[in-house]
C-alpha cells in the first residue's frame, strides 16, 4: 500500500511539473544524511514547484574482533549508492514542501565469518583455513519509491540556504545471498531463513542536512 501511495504521488507531482515547462531558476545542494554524502542540481518549474535530480555515496567497513577465546571474527561493510528523481511542492507556497519521486538504489550490506581458531569435529583438527569463510550480501530493489517532507526552499530568501529533509524510502524486503568454501560449505544454504527473518525491514529512514546555492 505504502509503494502505492508513493508512487501515485510522484506520479501526480511529475504531471504537475510538465504543465509547467517554463523553467525560472538553478540551483545546486550538498547533503549529508542516512543516505550518505551527495550533491543534487536544482530546477524551479513554478513557484510553488521545484524539481531535483542527485547522486548519494558512502562506503564504511568494521571488523568486528571477537574475543580470544571465540571461534569466529566478523567483517562487515555497508556502501550506499542512490540516484535520485524528486519533485518538491511547497505547499502554501512557503518553506514547508512535500517531496516525492523514484530513487535508483544501489544499496548494500555485506558481512564475512572468519575462523580464527583451530576446530575439533569427531577428534580431527581443522585448522582456519580448511574450516573456511561464509560471505552474506543484502541487496534490495533497485527503483525505490520516496515519499517526505522539508523545510526550506532554494528559490527565496537568500542565495546560500540551509535546508532539512525527512522522509522514508520504501525498498521491498532485502535479499540475501550467501556463499561458502570449506567446511562451512554447507551454511551457505541458510540464505533463504535470512531473508525470511529480514522481511520486515522494507522501509529505510532518510535524513538529509543541505547547504543550498541559488545560481540564477
């Protein structure tokens, strides 16, 4: 219903903006938030209309170092990678705006197992290395609806402006692939009671802090 929802409202603000061609001014934004750092060109359709196009980076890895006695380490990485297609209706024709639109989602999350210890199985001894690694990647659907709301408009009041967003991106449940060498082969097979356990988490949070430059 949510995807629904977003998506009759990008449609409707999409229509919106082609019956008003004319464009009157050029903006550009830089943005830090849940979605990573990103810039977005601006362009102002009508007055109470903007529309904007954008991209958003950010890569980040952790390893996780278990305790010595533990058998297993975890590395992980998150990159996130989005482009964006949004329209803005400032409603009453003020700074509060209504955002909706399409997001191309490159978003994932991977995660290694990583044996650090010598196994016993049936009084053989297996070192790290023959035990293996077990890789998991969780993607999710690459066009995702948007649906938010913000304060500030790049076309009043000064020419640098700041700017919040808030919203959420609906992208389906995740999908997990798993691979495996060694004696953890066998794990691998697990990739479906992943998923199934992270079917839930179909919506990602999106803040965004902008510093806005009005061109013309």
């Amino acid at each position: 219903m949510l995807k629904k929802i977003c998506s009759l409202l990008a449609v409707t603000l999409c229509l919106s903006v082609l019956s008003e061609i004319h464009a009157q001014s050029f903006g550009t934004k830089l943005n830090f938030g849940t979605q990573g750092i990103g810039v977005e060109g601006v362009l102002q359709v009508s007055e109470p209309i903007n529309v904007r196009v954008g991209a958003n980076f950010l890569g980040a890895s952790y390893l996780y170092e278990t305790d010595t006695d533990d058998d297993f380490d975890i590395d992980s990485s998150l990159s996130l990678s989005t482009f964006s297609a949004l329209a803005d209706w400032h409603a009453f024709k003020s700074s509060f705006r209504i955002t909706a639109g399409l997001i191309y989602n490159n978003n994932t999350v991977k995660a290694s197992l990583l044996p650090k210890q010598e196994y016993t199985i049936g009084g053989d001894v297996y070192t790290p290395e023959e035990l293996g690694n077990l890789d998991a990647e969780v993607t999710f659907n690459p066009i995702s609806p948007y649906i938010g709301l913000g304060f500030g408009n790049t076309f009043s009041g000064s020419r640098l402006g700041f700017q919040v967003d808030l919203g959420v991106l609906y992208h389906g449940e995740p999908s997990v692939s798993m691979t495996a060498d060694g004696l953890l082969s066998p794990s691998a097979s697990q990739a479906p009671q992943l998923q199934e356990n992270l079917s839930w988490a179909t919506l990602y949070p999106v803040f965004t802090l902008s510093f806005t430059y009005r061109i013309n």
